[in-house]
C-alpha cells in the first residue's frame, strides 16, 4: 500500500506541480504584460531558488505570507459584498427570492436555487457532493503536500493549536469564494436584470486570471482583482465582472454549455 501511495504521488504531483506553475505564469504574463515562456521560467525559477536554499522550512514561511495575504483579501471581499448588497440578511434574502431563475439546463440538473441543496440524487446534486463538499472540504486535507506538512508538527499540542488556526482559514478560502459566487447574480439582477452567468456571456473558463483597476460606470467598484474569466459586463468590468461566473461555475455547474469560443464573446 505504501508503494502504491508512493507511485500515485511521483506520478501525480508534477502534473499537480505543472497546472501551478501555469496558472501563475499566466497571472504574471496578464499583469506585467510579458512573453508567458519568460514568466513561466521566471517563476519556476524563483520558487526553485527559495526550495533548494530554504528547503521545507522556507515553503511554510511563503505559504504563511501568501495565507494571510488571501486571508485579508477574502475578508475584504466579503465585506464588501455585503456592503453594496445591503447587508447579510437582506443580500441572501434577494438571493433565496431568485430561485425562479435559474437557467432551465441547471433546473433541469437538480438545481432549485443559489441558498437550497440540488434536489437530492440528481446530477448537480452528485457533483455538489463529491467535489465541493468531498473534494473541497474533506479530500484537500488528504493531499501529500499537506501531509507533508503535518510531518513537521512537533507533537499533538502543535497539531491541536494549528487546527485553530487552519479550520478557520479553510472555511474563509473555501467559504467566502461560494458565498460571493452565488451573491454575484444578486448584484447583476439588481443592475442589469440579468444573472451573473448571463452577463458573463456563457461558461467559457481561461487557465489565467486578468487585472482589473477600472470603476464601472455605476461607480460601484474600483478594485484590482484576478480570476479566470475574461468576459465583458455592460458597467464596463465591474469587479463582480471578475469574480461571479467563476464562483458561480463553482457553486453549480452548468450542463450543456453553449457559450461561444474563446475571443467571440461580445463586449460590452
């Protein structure tokens, strides 16, 4: 068993490691605007040096930056959700009110709203199960990286104080990225008559996050944010713009995509 495990990790985790490594290259190449080889080299680079020179310990201090650099940014994102929604009850009680709009390919799937559980045993419903709930909520626990991680603890007293710390971290990561998600069709209901995924023009999803720092035009945003869509809203990238389909994709995939190909989705 434990060659298995071992096999499954030596193959697994350079395509885990490759994906990574893509994904902020192609963050680097939007945002500084340069050639994405460059900035592919230049980040495999820069996370080798501090590997090899740091080893183990030199991660953890780069994944405790980074944590709390998400961490402040979730919580920044939350708030002001809420903010330009009205407030928590209010902002979910417009959300529940909106379970009439779900598109039909997504009722269809088991869907009956953005605040309600996929009708149970339908297709939404397993997907909901074993990847959010499961995949994200449990499995990530189980990942070797992590594990590794776990290895370092001096003893179970270490181990108990970090899980006060890191139980409250998962549930903001995971948490506030689907709270917002599903909040988004809130925002563009109230400021388009029309849900997130439609002003996002389809369900087409880029491996890269883009930048935005322009206000829209109802001067309700002004932000840099990154995410993967690079869609078009009709108040000029909004900072909903960026974030909402994403999320969104997450908190209920959709079946049957239609969308157009990448680069033919209208601007607004």
């Amino acid at each position: 068993m434990q060659y298995t495990a071992g096999l499954i990790i030596v193959v697994a985790m350079p395509l885990y490691t490759a994906a990574i490594l893509i994904g902020g290259a192609r963050f680097i190449e939007e945002t500084l605007k340069i050639d994405y080889n460059v900035a592919l080299l230049g980040f495999a680079m820069i996370v080798a040096i501090y590997v090899i020179i740091g080893g183990l310990i030199a991660v953890m201090y780069t994944d405790a930056l980074q944590g709390a650099i998400m961490l402040v940014g979730m919580t920044v994102l939350l708030v002001f959700t809420y903010v330009f929604l009205g407030g928590v009850v209010e902002a979910h009680t417009a959300l529940t009110a909106m379970s009439n709009l779900v598109p039909e390919s997504l009722a269809a799937g088991g869907l009956t709203g953005w605040t309600a559980m996929p009708v149970l045993g339908s297709p939404i419903w397993f997907t909901m199960v074993t990847t959010i709930i499961l995949g994200v909520g449990i499995g990530v626990l189980a990942q070797p990286q992590l594990i590794v991680r776990f290895m370092t603890v001096k003893d179970s007293r270490s181990l108990n104080r970090a899980v006060l710390v890191g139980g409250p971290f998962i549930l903001m990561m995971t948490g506030v990225a689907f709270t917002v998600g599903a909040l988004t069709n809130v925002y563009f209901y109230q400021h388009s008559q029309q849900i997130a995924l439609t002003v996002a023009g389809g369900t087409s999803i880029r491996s890269f996050p883009c930048i935005s720092t322009r206000p829209c035009r109802t001067g309700l945003w002004h932000c840099s944010c990154s995410c993967s869509l690079r869609r078009r809203c009709p108040h000029s990238r909004p900072f909903f713009t960026r974030w909402a389909p994403h999320l969104d994709m997450i908190s209920g995939g959709i079946p049957g995509n239609t969308a157009p190909p990448w680069g033919q989705a209208k601007k607004g």
